[in-house]
C-alpha cells in the first residue's frame, strides 16, 4: 500500500449523522488533493447496510411463505439479539478479503450461498441457527423469492472489486449504538464496544476511524428528514424505524471509548491477548453542515465547501497523527 494514506478508514456515526454525505463530498475532492491533504486513496467501499437490508427481506419473505421472521420480531424492527450486529461484521471481514482475492463465486443457488454465510457468521459469535428448525419445502421457497436480491448483490460486489488494492483506502461504513436507556460504558453486544472486537487483525492493524458526531436526538431528526418513499433500500434515502432508532440507537458509545482509551485520540480495542489503539478523529456535525451534500455539486454552496472541508481534513490529521507511530 502506498505509505501516505490510510489502507482502512472506519467511517462510523449514529444513522443519518452525514456519512454518506461526507463520503459524497469527499469524492468530488480531486484525488491528487484527497490523496495529499486527507491520506486517503481512491476509494473502495464496504458497508454492512445492504446485510441489515437483506435480513429485514429474509424476514419479509418468511412471513409471506407463513413463517415466522428469524432476525426480528417483525421485519425490519429491533434484532432478536444484539449479536446479529457481530454476524454482520463477520460478513464484512469476508467482503474484505476478497477484494483483494478478487474472489469468484461458483453457485447455481446464490441465495443459498449468501444464506449460508449468514449462518456461519452468526454461529461464529455465538448465536444459533435460526433457520435449523425451518423445513426444506421452506427453505427452497426462501432461496427462490430471495434470487434477485442475492443475484444483484453478488454483481455488485464484483462490481466493487478495483484493479488492485495498490494505493486505495477502503472505507467501511457502519452505525451502531445502544438502548435509549442504556448508561455508559455500554455492556453485551450493544455498540462499538462490542463490534470493534468482531473485526479481523487484518483489518483493525490498518484502520483509522473516522467519526461523524452528532446527538442521537438529531440523528432521529435528519433520519426522518431524509426518507424518501420507496427507498427503503437506499443507504442514503431511506428511514430507519423510530422504535430501532430509541432501542438500538438511543445512545452512542464512541465519545466515551475514546475519552477512556489507553492512548490519546484512539480508541483501545482488547482482543483475547491482543491490543489495538485504532486512531480516531472527530467531526463534529452537531449542527448540520452536510445535508446539503446529498445533491448533486453542482447545487453546492461554496462556502459551505470551504467551511467543512478543513473540519474533515482536521479529523484526518488527527488520525494520521497516531496511524504512523
């Protein structure tokens, strides 16, 4: 990888704080400037919205063929267990090891295929098999009304593979949280707590994170703010439930692991025997100032340009302050 910019930027926020907003910017930058002044490289993009997606369809498709929804009590409500939020990173462990292995899938069954990997992720952090007790006839019907969805996120993770990994960041995207009557350090699965620790090494050695502060009560505003009929699997436009957002993402955690990290601007991650201080930098956007960059650059104004561009690149200093040492 190239030595001045950063292999992983973790871009993490509460929902509808900015992240893709920031992510929109920051690719009309040109990246000879992108590269120079915010280390980071043309990008690569993972985001484990499309799973969350793809567990509410599962379930949506279950009810329709009368079985109950495996991941919610109703689909796209709150997870059954906090867990499934490791499964999800688990399965982002995978995307990113392929990127590099440019990793072909040979399957006449792509809905099994992307079923069974969430079965395996979600035995790996300890949750059983909800879909053990359902019976074949089921499950075939599941992997058919499943299809399109799976066949179009197969192509677009081959649509994502770069040339080479020579010189890109890859930026993976995620929000969490914890119950609205949760108190801080969060325990059990809730927040980044728990999710930073399902990451690989090879991930967690080579990332940074990127934070997007906002209060949980704006981040409810600008989410309801931001939906658009329909869009229910856009990452951008669509709304996340209020009861998911009071219950799973009532509070957040990041400004208190890093307050509390053993290492100034990092947060500690404590994996089995192993330590990571993952650098962090903070931008602040508890008063909007990326809304605007959900349309097209043409609409920007430039002065709001030149107002949040030296707020992103001081978060980006920061964390490439720590990243060399």
């Amino acid at each position: 990888m190239k030595d001045n910019v950063f292999d992983v930027v973790l871009l993490f926020a509460l929902p509808a704080s900015g992240k893709s907003e920031v992510r929109h910017l920051l690719a009309n930058v040109e990246p000879e400037r992108l590269s120079k002044e915010f280390h980071i490289g043309e990008n690569v993009q993972l985001d484990d919205f499309p799973y969350v997606y793809m567990m509410r369809c599962i379930d949506e498709e279950l009810v329709k063929i009368g079985e109950k929804p495996v991941f919610a009590d109703e689909p796209g409500s709150v997870f059954r267990d906090d867990r499934y939020f490791g499964a999800l990173i688990r399965m982002l462990n995978e995307d990113y090891d392929d990127l590099f292995e440019k990793k072909r899938i040979e399957t006449d069954n792509v809905a099994k295929y992307y079923i069974d990997r969430f079965i395996k992720a979600c035995k790996d952090v300890g949750i059983e098999d909800g879909f053990d007790k359902l019976p074949e006839d089921v499950m075939e019907k599941l992997y058919k009304g499943m299809t399109p969805l799976c066949e179009q996120m197969l192509q677009d993770k081959y649509d994502n593979y770069p040339d080479t990994m020579e010189g890109k960041t890859t930026v993976i995207e995620m929000a969490r949280g914890g119950d609205i009557n949760s108190t801080l350090p969060l325990s059990g699965a809730e927040g980044y707590q728990y999710s930073l620790k399902q990451f690989s090494d090879r991930i967690l050695t080579h990332a940074a994170i990127l934070y997007i502060w906002v209060t949980p009560e704006e981040s409810r505003r600008k989410n309801h703010d931001r939906a658009k009929p329909g869009a229910d699997g856009s990452s951008l436009f669509h709304e996340t439930p209020l009861e998911v957002m009071y219950h799973t993402y009532g509070v957040c955690d990041m400004i208190w692991l890093k307050e509390h990290s053993e290492m100034e601007n990092t947060v500690t991650v404590k994996i089995d025997d192993k330590t990571y201080h993952v650098p962090i930098g903070i931008f602040d956007n508890r008063e909007d100032k990326t809304t605007p960059f959900r349309d097209e650059p043409e609409t920007w104004d430039p002065a709001l340009v030149d107002q949040v561009i030296p707020m992103i690149r001081k978060a980006t200093d920061t964390m490439w302050d720590n990243y060399k040492k």
